[in-house]
C-alpha cells in the first residue's frame, strides 16, 4: 500500500477556524447553522458535483429544529467507511471577561496565558485556541478534508476506492439526538443504495491522561454507562423517640458508603478498567424543617462500564444495598436493646428486617396487590404530571415513589431503578477495521499513538454499533421512564432505538482523534501538528487500507 503523506495542515487549520467561528452550543437553536456550514466546506472550491448527496437531514420531532449534516462519496464498491463528528460544544461561560471572544481562535491567541493559567504552553504557535477547537470541531475538520481529498480526485475521473459517507452531528454534548437520529438514517441509506458499512471512524478528542502521558490513544470500542437510581424508604419519627422510626438519611448514608468510590465496582477488562462509581445526587424528600426524621431519600449513582451489562450491575448494587441495610437495622437493633438495658428487648418490626428491591420486584409486587390494569393507569397519570423538560432523573423518581405506594410494602426498604441516561459500551471486534488501525497505529508509533480499547469519554459513538452480549430487557424492565412505541411528546420518557442500531450494520467503530488539552474548560485548544497533519493522514491510511481488506 502507498502511504505517502498528503499535505493536510493547511486545509484542517482552515476549516477548524471556520467551524469553530459558529457558535452552536448544544442544546440550541444555534446548531444548525455550523451544519449548514460543515455542507459548504464540503462543496467549496466546486467540489460539491462529485458527492452523490450532501446535505441536512431534519431530526424527526427535534424541540430546536436540529439537523445533521451529511454527504455520500460513492466508491468504486459498496463497502462504505462512515466518518463521524459532533458540531456542538458546551457553553462558553467559562471564558469569563472573554465569552465574547470564545468562538474566535485568531483573537484568543493574544490571551494565550491568561486561559491557561501557570500551565505553560511551549510552542504557543502549535496550539489553536477556543470553544469547540478541541471537541470536536477540529476532528469534524479532519472528516471534511479527507472527504474533500476523495471528492478531488472523484471530479478528476477516480473515485474512491470504497464509498464514503460523512456524518455531523449536533446535540452529542446533551443527549446525543442527532447521532440516534442518524442511526436510522443509515440503516435507510444503507438498503437504497445497497452498501455494507465495513467501518465508522470518530475523530473526537484525546487528551493526556495524567501530566506528561506521552500516549496518543487509537481506541477501538468505546466506555459505556449506566446510571441507578436508589429510593431509600425509612419511617419517620420525633427525634425524641427515633428508635419510633428508621432515618431514611442514615440508610442512604450507609448505601452511598458501600457503593460510591468502591474499587470492587470498577469494571476491568483485557487491562483497561474504569474509573470507580461515584454518586452524583443525594437527598431526602423533606421539603422544609421540622423535628421529624426523613421518611424518605434518593441518590443515583453514576457507573462507566466496558463489560458490566445493565442485568448484572442491578444484581450487584441490589445485594449491596441489602448488605447495607442489614448491617445499619441490626447495629440499631443491638443499640437500642442496650440503651434499654435489656438484651431481650422484643424489637419493633422497622428494625427486624429491610428489603432491597429492583423497580421489576415492586411492580410485580405492586400487581399482585392491585392488578397490572391499576398499575398501570396509576403510572400512566403520573407520567403525564412530568412534562417532557423536568429533569429525567426527578421523573423517575415519581414514578418509583408512585409505584411504591401501590405495592404497600413495609419500610424500611430502598428501590432500585435505573434512570437516563444509557450509554452502551462497545468492545473490540476483530475484523479489517481493527487490523486496519493496528498497522496505522505501528506505523506512528514515534507519535504516541498506540492502540487501546476502550475510548473513556461518554459519546456518539455509544449509540452505533449494539453488542450482543450487552443484553438491553433488565435495563428496560428497570427504567421506569421507558418508552415504547411512539412517545407524548408533551411528557418525560426515554428510548433508545436500539433495533435502529442493529438495524444499521456497522462492522465496527474506531475513534482517531485530535489531540490537545482543557476539553470543556476555558483553556480548551488543540495541538495542531498532531491534530491536523497527523491524524487526517492516519483517517486516510486506515481508508485505504480498508479497501485492500474488502476487495
Ligand atoms: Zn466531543
């Protein structure tokens, strides 16, 4: 194979600024027109004749009117390499007595120190300043001149040698609507025009991992996440007699105790492991000051997976949390008997015994006692008291307070359910893609890069190839905010199309990179030798070397 090196700096440089200069912070309005903009760097300089289709796709029942921008460079065959990016970025608070200069690499560069503090930069000239040069825009500028290279010599009589087609998309920064969105649609394209997705290449930002990490990762699979809620029920009472009743407060404490930051959570995999969970909200439901205990508390727990299926982790935190209760019932237990100076002491049956419940026990539970129609009807009437915008963690939790009330079950108990967000992590598939990226990798080994599996931040790339072993039935049995069929707009839910997915048959997905430091703070920049002369020629090698594969 020919590798030689293209000239790619200048044109990358280019079209990161120009992207970069449209302010399109997720969620938005404002997305759209950076989507516009992806179209026209694509067509500039009359390239546009040579792509079969370039052009925005509507998000069906998008709130803010959102697209994604795409484009198809039909090959000599129908295997087909997908080029993935996100054009929206986080907002530009952060940039202080700056904002207004956020989106404007040029004038950002006379501000160099002041944005990154002590952190020295050595060769300010490298680096390209402001929100979105990092993630993503730069990467989605990598995407855009491969594509415009291919798209040269097509108009010049040779297309390329496997069909390309580039995706941009808005809204990854929230809820990734226009990757799920494009889901569908290339499964659709795919049947039309009768291709084969042999792989998908990311190009979102890679950042060192601690000072001088000298690694500059190609991933091949992707983390995952999971994210359970805990309704922890205890049984108010006056604080002078708090033996009356069980702190909800102090059940939870235990529980957050037991599972946040515990390192036999942390999942490992050929190696590569994740960071440990850590809870990300924790209250009770009183809602203004008394002499009562708490009769109830909640807490989610944010959990990043590589192997862990949503089945499995319910399994483990329903048997921590059990562990927990019945070690705080029986301390209390012990306690009170002692405080009373008699060992015998019958106990009150609050602290006898507390169960640990999955959302799929109570609703079981639930339907014995009042039948499913009644269940049902009851959870039904509560979802349409949660508009579509309350916050999708505070709508689950009505649900499973509501739920419940229906099953009438004895406190003290905690319930366990999960809530939205679902990110499935994706592992390495052997295959061309993977062999393809190994030899590219060798071949820049004196830039860093290496090979490794898991790409560790939450993105797009969860939402486009489904493994089939991370099975999906716990998860939607446990999700109260589920929604199947076609969703009330108007009110909370949550779906993931995860036939869609399937549907759309990518081979497998990589993540190529751009490179640089402070993604989503205020010093965000990207290191643009690497960035932009390095990895597109390394999107380009993995191309070609695809094409030999398949032939
Ligand atoms: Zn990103």
């Amino acid at each position: 194979m020919t590798t030689g090196s293209l000239d790619w700096f200048a044109e990358v440089r280019a079209c990161t600024e120009a992207l970069v200069n449209v302010r399109s912070v997720s969620p938005s309005a404002d997305e759209s027109a950076v989507v516009q903009t992806v179209g026209e760097l694509l067509r500039r300089d009359g390239l546009g004749a040579a792509y079969a289709v370039c052009d925005h796709v509507a998000i069906p029942g998008d709130p803010f009117g959102r697209c994604n921008a795409v484009a198809y460079l039909p090959g000599q065959q129908r295997a087909t390499v997908v080029l993935l990016g996100h054009t929206d970025t986080v907002g530009t608070e952060d940039y202080g007595a700056l904002e207004s200069l956020a989106t404007d690499p040029a004038a950002l560069a006379a501000h160099a120190h002041d944005l990154i503090g002590d952190d020295s930069v050595a060769e300010p000239a490298d680096w390209l300043f402001g929100r979105g040069a990092l993630d993503m825009k730069s990467g989605v500028a990598v995407n855009i001149a491969v594509m415009r290279h291919f798209a040269r010599q097509a108009l010049a009589g040779t297309p390329p040698p496997v069909s390309l087609i580039l995706l941009a998309t808005p809204d990854e920064e929230t809820q990734s609507a226009g990757a799920l969105a494009a889901t569908g649609w290339l499964a659709d394209f795919r049947r039309q025009h009768d291709l084969r997705y042999v792989g998908l290449i990311n190009t979102d930002y890679v950042a060192p991992r601690y000072p001088g990490d000298p690694e500059r990762p190609i991933y091949t699979g992707s983390v995952g996440k999971l994210l359970p809620l805990f309704y922890v029920v205890g049984k108010a009472t006056h604080v002078g007699d708090p033996y009356d009743g069980v702190d909800a407060n102090l059940l939870s404490a235990e529980m957050v105790r037991d599972l946040s930051m515990n390192p036999l959570l942390v999942d490992h995999v050929r190696g590569e492991q994740t960071p440990p969970p850590v809870t990300l909200h924790l209250a009770d439901l009183k809602t203004s000051y008394n002499v009562q205990t708490a009769f109830a508390a909640w807490f989610y727990l944010n959990v990043l997976t590589l192997s862990t299926t949503p089945e499995h982790l319910l399994a483990t935190v329903q048997r921590t949390a059990q562990r927990s209760l019945n070690r705080v019932l029986g301390r209390l237990g012990k306690d009170y008997r002692a405080l009373r100076r008699d060992l015998a002491a019958p106990l009150p049956p609050h602290l006898l015994s507390g169960a640990a419940y999955t959302y799929q026990d109570v609703r079981r539970l639930a339907e014995e006692r009042v039948g499913a129609a009644t269940v049902a009807r009851e959870l039904a009437a509560v979802r349409q008291e949660c508009p579509a915008r309350m916050d999708s963690r505070e709508a689950t939790l009505r649900l499973v307070a509501a739920l419940w009330q229906l099953s009438a079950r004895p406190a003290p108990a905690v319930v366990i359910a999960f809530a939205p967000p679902y990110y499935p992590h994706i592992a390495q598939q052997p295959g061309p893609l993977l062999e393809a990226v190994r030899a590219v990798a060798a071949r820049h080994a004196d830039q860093g890069v290496v090979l490794r599996e898991f790409f560790p931040l939450l993105s797009d790339l969860s939402y486009m190839r489904l493994d089939a072993a991370n099975r999906t039935e716990a998860l939607i049995a446990n999700m109260p905010l589920w929604t199947d069929g076609t969703p009330d707009p108007t009110v909370a839910g949550y779906s993931l199309p995860f036939a869609t997915i399937h549907d759309a048959q990518i081979a497998g997905v990589v993540n190529i990179g751009v490179y640089g430091y402070g993604g989503h703070q205020r010093g965000e920049r990207v290191y643009m030798p690497y960035s932009f002369q390095t990895v597109p020629q390394m999107v380009y090698e993995t191309i070609l070397s695809l094409t030999e594969d398949v032939v």
